[in-house]
C-alpha cells in the first residue's frame, strides 16, 4: 500500500472520533462551532493572514483540548415552527 505525503497537518479523524465520545455528528457540531469561534476571534487579523480555523478546531480535538463537555457549552436557537412565522393552514 503506497504511503502519501501530505504537507499539511494530519489529522486522525478517528482519534478525533473517540475524544468527543464516539458520534461523529458531535464532532461535526463540535468543530464547525470551535471554528466560528475562531473566526470571530480572528476578524481583526491582517487581511493577508491566512488562518486555517477547522483545521485548529481538529487538531484541538484530536489533542483532547476539547471534548465532548464541550458540545454542553454551545447554545442551539430555538426551533421554529410554521406557526410562530405566522403560517395559515386552512
């Protein structure tokens, strides 16, 4: 089996799995969430600053920076419902 090389970071997405409690759905909300929040901190940067912020969200995970205690942090809006967009069913 041949051996790539990649010149970016590796990541192990099933370390990553495994560090906020094995659902992978979790560790989607998880990183995309950590990684707005790196966004935001970030908006003031140099325009030419490049910075990777899912990538760091990853790796945090995969150091177990943040776990799955962390998904109990984020605040979910609240659902929606035809009726309160004042929707007329009749």
């Amino acid at each position: 089996m041949p051996q790539y090389v990649s010149r970016g970071t590796f990541i192990d997405t099933q370390k990553c799995v495994e560090n906020v409690g094995g659902n992978r759905f979790n560790l989607v909300i998880i990183a995309a969430n950590r990684a707005r929040e790196l966004a935001r901190n970030n908006k003031h940067s140099l325009k030419h600053e490049h910075v990777h912020t899912t990538v760091t969200a990853l790796l945090e995970v995969q150091e177990g920076k943040i776990g799955e205690e962390y998904i109990k942090r984020i605040k979910f809006p609240e659902p929606r419902n035809m009726v309160d967009r004042g929707a007329n069913f009749r």
